[in-house]
C-alpha cells in the first residue's frame, strides 16, 4: 500500500466510510474512535462500591474480557469477574464472599445476556441487596435496574459493539472499582488515538496493514504475545469476533509461537507498564478495523453467533420439567481427529468446564500442539461470545475438541424451569451441533478421560 494510500484509507475510517469495508452499517459503530475523548470528559462516572468488601461483575464477553484483564494486570484481589455458568464455579464464589456485604454489577450491552441476567436473578435470590448495572440506554437491565432501586447505572454509548467497549462504561467503570486511575488509561488511550490518525507513521494501521497483508500470503493464525495480565483474552474476541466470517478469518492464538509455522504471523503486544493497557486497547481496535478492510468483511458485524444461543434456547424450551440437561457424553473419536491434523487447519479446544480446572487440559494442548497446527483454547460458555463466531463463520480450518466435565449437582436459578447444571449442558450441546451443522470436524471427550 503506497503512502498515498494509507492517508486514504486512515482518513477515510474517521470520516466513518462504511465502504471502506462492505458499504453496509459500519458506520454507525464506530462510536469507540471518539469514546476515549468522550470517556475523559464524562469523569467521574458515577459508580460507587461504598463499604462493601468485595465487587462482583456479572457479564459476558465483551463486557467482561476487559475488565478480567484489568483486574489480572493490575492484581486486584477483591474484584471477581463471572463469565461462567458452571455451578462449581457460582457455588465456589459465593462461599468466598459475603453475599449480603458484596456489590454485584450486572453489565450487559444489550441488557438481555442470558447468562448475565441468570446470575443476576440468582444472587438476588440469595440474599444480595447492592447492585450496579453497566448497560446501553433504553434497556431491559436498565429498566430491571431503576424497579428494583439499584445503587446506580452507568449508560453505555449505542454507536460501540461489545467487542470495542473496552475504553467506554462497560471497561471504565469496572476499572474504577478496582481503584485504578481511569484518567491515566485514557489519556493514553487518546495519545494513541491521536497517532492513529497520522498516515503510514501511524501504529494502528500498521499493525493493522501486517495483520491484513500476512492473511492474504497465507500467514492467518496471529500468535499473540502471553503476557502477565492475559491480554490475549481480550484481544481474541476483537480479532475472531470482528474477522471470522464469510468464510475468512483470523485465527488469534495467545501463546503459540510465531516462528512454529508458515502459517503463523506475530501478535506482539506492547505494555511497558500496566497504564499502557489504555494505548493498547486502542490500538489493537484500529489495527483490526485496518484489517477488516483488507479481508473485504465487516468487523463490526457477528452473524453467527446467535446460532449457538437459539440452539441453547430451544434445548432448554424442548422440555419444562427441570432435569440434568441434554446428554453430553463422548462423542466422535479425539485420535482420529488428531491423526487426521495438519496445518493450515488449527485445532480449538472448547472446555466447558470449572475454570479452576483449567490446569488439567495442558496434556491435550501438548498433545494437539505435537501436530504441528496452531492450538487455541477457550472456556465456555465464554468463548461463545469471544472465539465462537470465528470457528463458525471462518475459514473450515477448525478442528473442534469440545471437553465436559462433571456439572455436578444441579444450582436453581429463581424463576427459571432450568438450573445452571441445565443450561450449561444445554449451551455445551447447542454449540456442539451448530458446528457440525457448518460442516466443522469435531469431537467431545470428557476431562477425566484426558
């Protein structure tokens, strides 16, 4: 791309051209080029964790990928983030805080997210009485949130998709209960703003202009730099979620190693200190709107990820007598996908398990790893709304292990027919069968048989 061509283009995404992409609604979501600024002048915002010991945030995806960063990044010890269904996880939770003295933030842009809306009636149910809800204006939350007296609600800006929110309410707000100093992340958020509207000196593009150049050689899998803070978790969900469909994609891989393969490009992030989050984030929003135009999709669009959700609907509505869930026993054959592995495909491993047994899929990841394809490994059901669009609507390059462990006993969630057991059976198999609908190779083992 000639100089001339890079001030073009970089002038033409601030000028929000949507054909710079596919001409369609790009841009009305574009909102997060400006919300750095907007986010600054909006200070304080108005959230308050008063007297209670712990803050929990309630979200999924976009609404809480960010703030698990933050947390990780900088060591917040009583700040909790709950993006799981599993009920060993929700019980373990609540016997580590003190429910009554706990603040719970229900975020969701929508304000419709099952999962969140799930854990939200649940610790109503048990006894919470402060909450804070983080959600986009005009809402079913918001409205949930003014009837039932919530300390307050923070309004999320209409014009950013999840993915993109890290730097608006639904990023800032979090961090600000964790006692960071938000005017510090975002006005280095708005430095890099600034150097993202130069030409070719300009780090968002540029690294955009790599990502979109080594697809089109073949080099599709992004191998993102494993840092302390697991800024790979978020940084996922912004490339797979805005790049994989319409058969394309980006494969982000935290961790995997760059040099591995001909397949393989360099995710490099650059931190020299925890405030640099704030240019981070910035950064890796525009270097992926720069990709997305090189690709010819729309990064701001998720077309496929509804599928898993209305699949999970309709297991759950199948039947109103309360039980384990649907069947989620072995399926297919774990050594005949691996035999039949090699690059370019990648191999996801899609655990919807305990988080805190995470530890025990490394011998599957070494095992997979031995194949020579690049391995990305997600927990459900969090990755449905991070990596799930790209392993549906990608390139059919993915060979899916999806791994289930005891749900154990089942966890009732107040005015529901279903429990928590129930629902992530149900999220576990909805996924499983709209990826074979897609025609993707895919196997189900359980982790005690790992």
């Amino acid at each position: 791309m000639s100089s001339l061509e890079a001030i073009e283009l970089v002038d033409r995404i601030w000028a929000r051209d949507s054909a710079v992409w596919t001409g369609s609604d790009e841009g009305h979501w574009l909102g997060w080029l400006d919300e750095p600024e907007r986010m600054l002048e909006r200070l304080p915002l108005g959230v308050d964790r008063g007297a209670n010991e712990d803050v929990v945030l309630l979200g999924m995806g976009g609404s809480s990928l960010a703030p698990e960063v933050l947390k990780r990044t900088f060591a917040v010890e009583d700040f909790h983030v709950l993006d799981t269904t599993h009920p060993s996880a929700i019980r373990r939770l609540e016997e580590a805080i003190d429910v009554e003295s706990a603040l719970f933030v229900a975020a969701s842009k929508s304000g419709t997210t099952l999962e969140t809306r799930c854990q939200l009636d649940y610790f109503i149910g048990r006894g919470g009485s402060n909450f804070g809800a983080i959600t986009d204006p005009g809402t079913e939350l918001e409205r949930f949130a003014r009837d039932h007296d919530f300390a307050w609600t923070v309004p999320g800006e209409p014009t950013i998709g999840g993915r993109y929110s890290a730097l608006s309410p639904f990023g800032m707000a979090p961090a600000t209960l964790m006692g960071i100093d938000v005017q510090e992340l975002l006005e280095r958020a708005v430095a890099m703003a600034g150097w993202c509207r130069l030409g070719e000196e300009n780090p968002g593009f540029q690294f955009g202009a790599e990502l979109g150049g080594n697809w089109s050689e073949g080099r599709d899998k992004v191998c993102i730099d494993e840092v302390p803070g697991g800024f790979g978790l978020w940084a996922e969900q912004l490339i797979a979620e805005s790049t994989g469909k319409s058969g394309k994609g980006l494969v982000p891989a935290p961790g995997e190693d760059p040099t591995g393969g001909p397949d393989r490009q360099h995710g490099r992030v650059r931190l020299d200190d925890p405030y640099d989050l704030g240019a981070e984030f910035f950064r890796w929003e525009f270097a992926t709107a720069v990709a997305g135009s090189i690709l010819g999709i729309n990064p701001f669009g998720q077309p496929d990820v509804q599928a898993a959700k209305d699949k999970t609907a309709d297991l759950l509505s199948s039947s109103h007598v309360p039980g384990p869930g649907p069947e989620t026993g072995p399926e297919g054959s774990l050594d005949e996908l691996l035999a039949e592995a090699e690059p370019p495909q990648y191999i996801a491993i899609q655990a919807f398990i305990d988080p805190d047994r995470e530890g025990e899929l490394d011998p599957l990841v070494t095992r997979a790893r031995e194949t020579g394809c690049v391995v990305t490994k997600g927990l459900g059901p969090r990755y449905l709304h991070s990596t799930g669009q790209l392993h549906k609507g990608g390139p059919n390059s993915v060979l899916a292990i999806q791994v289930v462990d005891d749900f154990g006993e089942e966890l009732a969630i107040p005015g529901k027919d279903f429990g928590f057991r129930e629902l992530i059976a149900a999220q576990a198999t909805g996924d499983l069968e709209s990826l074979k609908e897609r025609g993707r190779k895919v196997c189900r083992v359980r982790l005690e048989d790992l």
